[in-house]
C-alpha cells in the first residue's frame, strides 16, 4: 500500500507521547505498601478479632458459654482447662469464675482504657503541639515550662500517687493516664511542626492571606497526622502496659471488674493451685502489645516520606 502523502510545508505530527500518570498520594501509597507487608497484616488481623471478640463479650458469655463474667461456682473451683464445658475451656479461678469470660470481659477493659487514654493523650498533644510550634512566643514558652514541670516529675510515682487518690475505675483510669501523659506527644508533634512552619506551602498560605488557624488546620495538620498515627499504635500498646501494671500492683481497676491486669493479680496470687490462670492474661497482654508495636513499625515504613519519593 502506497504511503499516505504529506502536504508540502506541513510538519509531520508525531505521536502523541503517552499521558503521565499522576502521582499517587501519600495514603494510597502507603495502603499499597501496606499490603506487601504481611506482618504488619497478620498483626492487624489479630488486633481486629481481639477488637471484635471484646465487643461480642455480652453475645459470646449468653449464648456460646451461658457463664457471667460474676457468676461464681464453688464447686468448679480451680477447674482445670478442659474442652467437655465452654465455659472452662481456658479453666477457673478460685471462686469457680470462668476464664475464659472473664479473659473476654477483661479485654473490653484494657483494650478501651488503652485506646481512650491513647485518644486523650494524643489530642491533648496534638493540639498543643501544633499551636505551640507554629505560634512560637510566650504560648511556646508557656507550654515548654508545662512540659518541663510534668517531665520533672517521675512518671510511675506521680500515676501511684494520683491512682490512690481516686481509686480509679475505667473511665476515671482513661482521664488519668490520658491526662497525665501527653508531653511526650505534644513534644513530637512540636517538634514536626517545626520543621513543616518554614516550608513554602506555609509561606504561600500566609501570602494568601490565611489565617493561623486555617494555615495550621488545613495546611499543618494534614502532614503531621500520619506520624501521629503511628505513635498512636504505639501509645496504646505502653498505655495497656501501664494499666496491667497498675491493676496488678491493685491501684488500678478493682474487681470485681475484670481487666488483664487485675486478672494477673488473682493468678500470682493462686499460682500454686491454678497455675494455668497466669497463662490467658499474660499471653493476651503480651500478644496485644506485640501486635500493636508491629502495626505501628508497619505504618512507620509505609508512610515514610523517603520511601514514597523513591517509588
């Protein structure tokens, strides 16, 4: 077949270069990413039926065990795990009390104190953190001179202290932790903002005419909130530590309200006779915190601004 002729002084035109594909945001990049990485996966897998099983504690203790998390059997005391009842696959405790409903029942306690505490603290944080480091001034100074205050005072005595005093139960655990441990959050996030105020998409928002607040709401907190996410993963894995330790040392929540803490506190005290009521509480703190800190190494990766220039 003949060439198709070109008219004379006409430019041949030459093929159409293929569109550029736009550049993936921050969070899709960081899903994709997220999905390659099976361990991060399978922790977050294992921390959504804990969330689920907890929240079915009522439905699973009426209709799978028939068993109260305070219904007490004197004559199945230190039942040992055994498949032939629900209700003591994992055994019972001194008073006939199911573990395993217990364990269930416990796990709402724990769960919600670490993740209210969490929410608590990290607002808290964030907020101060970000009007902080973008203000600057006398606001900073009088922040910084808050945190110092607090940071000068131990930790694990001051939360001693304050848990004797109110004799705390979930809710009133949840505004102590959440309202005394916020500095370390504040700090990080004082220390983002930082290094985000002199970037040009703050300069162009205050050459726009943007107020402070917009410029920190719109512009700051966007670029600072998936970093808060992984330190949220991380706090509340420290926050259900803390509250397991206050509820074994007694100061935290009293029973009969169940939390793993508490529950470790009966066992160590019954070791002899029911060694198998250590093993439930302390495999479920200890696998809770594992999986938080492996989903919060996870998110850290994923959404490292390194890695997503590189890709």
């Amino acid at each position: 077949m003949a060439a198709e002729a070109i008219p004379l002084g006409a430019r041949p035109v030459a093929d159409a270069a293929p569109a550029r594909r736009p550049t993936a945001g921050i969070w899709t990049n960081a899903l994709a990413r997220l999905r390659r990485d099976r361990l991060t996966l399978v922790a977050a897998s294992i921390l959504l039926a804990m969330i689920l099983l907890a929240a079915a504690a009522d439905v699973l203790a009426n209709n799978l065990f028939q068993y109260g998390f305070t219904r007490q059997d004197l004559l199945n005391s230190y039942q040992k795990p055994t498949w032939s009842q629900p209700a003591f696959w994992l055994g019972s405790d001194d008073l006939g009390r199911s573990e395993i409903v217990r364990l269930l029942y416990g796990a709402r306690v724990s769960l919600s104190v670490g993740i209210g505490a969490a929410v608590i603290n990290l607002t808290i944080g964030l907020v101060l953190g970000l009007t902080a480091g973008f203000l600057r001034g006398w606001f900073d100074d009088l922040v910084q001179f808050v945190i110092s205050t607090l940071n000068s005072i131990p930790s694990i005595p001051l939360l001693l202290i304050v848990s004797v005093l109110f004799q705390p139960g979930p809710v009133t655990l949840v505004l102590i932790l959440g309202g005394l441990l916020w500095p370390n959050a504040s700090l990080f996030v004082r220390g983002q903002t930082l290094s985000l105020r002199e970037r040009e998409f703050v300069a162009a928002g205050r050459v726009a005419g943007a107020s402070n607040a917009r410029i920190i709401v719109r512009h700051l907190l966007p670029n600072v909130l998936p970093l808060v996410f992984v330190l949220t993963a991380i706090d509340v894995g420290t926050l259900i530590l803390i509250e397991s330790a206050l509820s074994f040392l007694g100061l935290g929540i009293s029973p009969p309200t169940p939390s793993w803490g508490n529950m470790l506190t009966r066992a160590a005290q019954d070791l002899s006779r029911g060694p198998w009521l250590v093993y439930a509480p302390g495999a479920a703190i200890f696998l809770t915190v594992l999986c938080l800190y492996l989903v919060g190494d996870g998110l850290r990766d994923a959404l490292d601004p390194r890695i997503t220039r590189s890709e």
